[in-house]
C-alpha cells in the first residue's frame, strides 16, 4: 500500500513522467500504469488450471491409504515417498510432489480445530503424572511427579513419588487439597489406571477407591478423550516447566521429602508473577478463586492401600512384592498391612509395626524382632551379629566385641545369647545400663551382669506439683524407737 501511495504521488501530483518514476521505484512501466487507475492493489484470482494426472491418480491413492490404514502404526507410518514408490509400481506415472500435495491436503482437513475454552474460578483443575530423575542419598531415582493445576489462577502443587501407583495418585490428591486448603468443582485426568477400571465409552468404570475419594471430597471427575493428550493441555504443560524450570539440574537430597520440601517452596516461589502480560498475579487470582472453591471436609481422606497378609514361619509378611519382619510371635497368624505411599504399616491383634516402603523385590528385617529365638540359638547370634548390634547400638557392640576379644566368637555367641535373655526379662534399657556399670568394673561374666540386674529399681513416687519442689530426708528406722517407748516411762 505505501508503494503504491508512493507512484501515485510521484506521478499524479510530482508530475513526473511514467518512465522516470518506474527507473526510481524499481518497478516496471505497466506496474505504474496499472496503479494510476487504482488506489490499491487488487488480487487477481485465477481459475485454477485442470490437472488431468492428479484426477487419474487421486482414486487410487485414496484407496492405498485406507489398505494400509490397519498395516502402521504411529513409528510406522504412511509416508508421501511410500506411496509414490506404489504408484510408479503399478506403473502410474506420477511426480512425488503431486503426492504430497495430496497427502498435505488430507492431513489439512483432518487436523483439529481447537476451541479457546474459559476458565471459571473455582471450577476446573488437571491432573497428571510426569517422569523425573532426582538424586536421592547419592543414589540415582527414577520418579514420578504428581502435578494439580488450578485453571483459572494458575496456582499449582507437585509431588514427587517413587512410585505411579494408586496410593501416590490418591495422596498427592489429598496433599494438594490441604495446600490449597480447598477443592476445585471439577477435575479433569486421562483415562488412567488409578481412577478408570474399564473404558467403555462414552462411560467409564472407576476404581472403588477412587470414586472413595471424590464422594470424600465432593469433586466431580472428568476425562479426556482416549488417546489425546492436549484436552487437558493446561497441566501437560506446566508438568514439562516444572521439570525444565525446577528440576534442572536433577535435584539432590537426602531423603525424598527433603527433595519435595524445596520443590514446593520454589512453586510457591513465584506466586507473586503475573498469570498473563498484563493481568493480574497468581496470588491475586487465587485469593478470587478459594472462596469458590469446595471446602475440606473435617477429615482427610486415607490413601493408604489395605492388604490382608499372612505371617510365614519365619515371621516375615510379603506386601506389593516387598518382605518385611514382624514380631516373632505373630508367626502362622494372618495380619493386615496399610501401604501409604513411602510408609508400610502392619497390624495383628492389636500390635503394629511401621516400616519404610521398599521396591518391588526388596527386603526389610529386625533383628529385635527376634530376640525370643535368638536367646535361644547362639550360632544364629554369631550369624547375624553385625545386623543386631547395629540395632540395638553400644554398650551392646562393646560387650560383644570384648567377649570376642576374650572368650572367642563361638563362646561369645553363647554369652551373648543369654544377655538377649535378660533383655527381654528385664528390657532393653535396664540391660544396658547394667552392662555399663558391669564394663565400668572391667568385668564382662554374666555373674556381674546378674548382680546389677538383681538391684532394686529406685522408685519414683508421684506427689502433686505443689509439693514437688521439697525434698524430704531419709530417716533411719531406730530414730522412731522412742516413740514405742510407754509414757509411764518417761515419769
């Protein structure tokens, strides 16, 4: 348009001639012709020209797309050189680029056409998982971070687990929800297996612990259309800044939770930035947004996993493919087992024993579970001695090792295995006081152990807190005599 303003100009009101202004615009004499009549340039549509050979060929093509159709696969696609090297076989003379013309026009009017969707306050969040690496305790993991994005503030929650499972997917549910200290109307999820048992489309069957979970806390559940990942484009994306944002370089730490704490912190981080250029921040936007939101019920759900299990012989329980000891007198006995996402919990007859959750494969034993066998095996003390006295910690290893040093391995085990005896008589703390007053003495026989042992325990008795800052002197009994005395005596 200013080229064109421009020769008009020089022309019409300069006054110069057709030749000297197209020599100046760089134009040709009939381009300035054509804009002295016109003030604009006008597009020239041309009827498109007819193309015998794409007619011919079209049919066919169409056709060794749909023979095809149930031969590929997503790696193994239908390619434009593909079909052309069909054609020119069957002895079609074509050019390629009439082929992709073809196939570029087809992929054209299947693409989708994506509708700009709003986003009500309160009403929508996502949900998603997403495969991270981080450094924990110097070991290299592979993770999963569970990602809830709030639609319309933008506020979200991360957590990262070891595991993809139901359990991490329902605890990071109820994680989100006390750091937001609210709930969205609806949330939105792919069809996984968590929450979906079967697809049979249009309707879904969820999983009994997930519709436990949304009845708990109200919200509606939502999924995508199977095989797409871009309906719930909003958390797809933040998942990926999150990882490249706050994961790289991969994290370290010494424990998982330590390596969420910081995560966490640096989201929360940048809730002062602006949700768009020129809108509002994230913090401003949310504070609109919670009181539209559900509130939390008056307790929180329970994610944990409840797994009915049986104690073998030799006092361990399998759960979700891990080994665990329990207390020895729980053998042969049928317990049940609360699997959380980083914590194991195991109940039988009212007893109950927490563990850390291992990996598929991995094994968890107490020794202090075993005392009542070990008071009675000492080869099975000399075996496991490094594992038990790492539990029960000094004096423990002192005694052992100066049993060793004087009486020998095999004879050490035999001493050892009574003193395990006297622990569960008397206890773990009382035995380790008196192998300390014992070592003090520098006697190690388990006569000076006895003898400590059979000590009085000094009694503490109870007195209101009033009175508990007097102290009241021990009086020997012969002091009372002159109170047995008779008072004729004293005339």
């Amino acid at each position: 348009m200013d080229q064109v303003h421009v020769i008009r100009h020089k022309v019409l009101v300069e006054g110069l001639g057709v030749r000297r202004t197209a020599r100046d615009m760089g134009v040709s004499r009939n381009t300035v012709r054509k804009y002295l009549g016109q003030s604009e340039p006008v597009r020239r549509v041309h009827k498109g020209r007819a193309r015998p050979v794409l007619d011919r060929v079209k049919p066919r093509i169409e056709a060794i797309l749909e023979e095809w159709r149930p031969r590929t696969t997503p790696k193994q696609r239908i390619t434009a050189a593909r079909v052309h090297r069909q054609l020119r076989e069957e002895g079609c003379e074509v050019g390629l680029t009439l082929v992709q013309d073809v196939l570029r026009e087809r992929r054209r009017q299947a693409a989708e056409v994506y509708v700009p969707l709003v986003h009500r306050a309160g009403d929508e969040g996502q949900v998603d998982f997403f495969d991270v690496t981080v450094d924990v305790g110097g070991e290299r993991w592979r993770a999963w971070m569970f990602v809830l994005r709030l639609m319309y503030s933008g506020r979200d929650f991360a957590c990262i687990y070891e595991w993809a499972d139901q359990v991490s997917f329902l605890d990071g549910h109820v994680r989100a929800f006390e750091h937001f200290g609210a709930v969205p109307h609806r949330l939105v999820y792919d069809n996984l297996s968590s929450a979906v048992r079967r697809l049979v489309l249009p309707e879904r069957e969820l999983t009994a612990r997930f519709v436990a979970l949304a009845s708990h806390y109200l919200f509606e559940p939502c999924f995508t259309r199977p095989g797409t990942g871009h309906d719930k484009g909003g958390v797809e994306g933040r998942g990926k800044g999150v990882r490249l944002q706050h994961l790289t370089p991969i994290p370290s730490g010494p424990t998982l939770e330590a390596i969420n704490t910081e995560l966490l912190k640096q989201i929360d981080s940048a809730l002062g930035r602006e949700r768009e250029r020129g809108s509002r921040s994230i913090t401003e936007l949310f504070a609109e947004e919670q009181p539209l939101m559900l509130p939390l019920p008056g307790a929180a759900f329970e994610p944990r996993k409840v797994v009915p299990c049986s104690v073998s012989r030799r006092a361990l329980v399998k759960v979700e493919g891990a080994n665990y000891s329990v207390p020895c007198h729980w053998k042969a006995l049928e317990a049940t087992a609360y699997v959380g996402p980083r914590d194991v919990r195991v109940v039988c007859r009212g007893e109950v024993v927490e563990y850390e959750r291992q990996r598929f494969g991995g094994k968890l034993v107490r020794y202090r579970h075993y005392l009542p066998e070990l008071a009675t095996k000492p080869q099975a003390v000399r075996q496991i001695a490094a594992e038990l006295l790492g539990e029960l910690g000094e004096p423990y290893g002192e005694l052992w090792r100066l049993l060793v040093d004087t009486h020998g391995p095999r004879e050490a085990a035999r001493v050892f295995a009574r003193v395990l005896g006297a622990v569960i008589e008397h206890g773990e703390e009382r035995v380790a006081a008196a192998i300390r007053t014992a070592l003090s003495a520098d006697r190690t026989d388990l006569l000076a152990l006895a003898e400590v042992l059979r000590r009085p325990l000094p009694q503490r008795i109870e007195v209101p807190a009033s009175l508990s800052g007097y102290e009241v002197e021990m009086t020997p009994a012969h002091v009372y005599d002159a109170l047995l005395v008779p008072e004729d005596s004293h005339e």
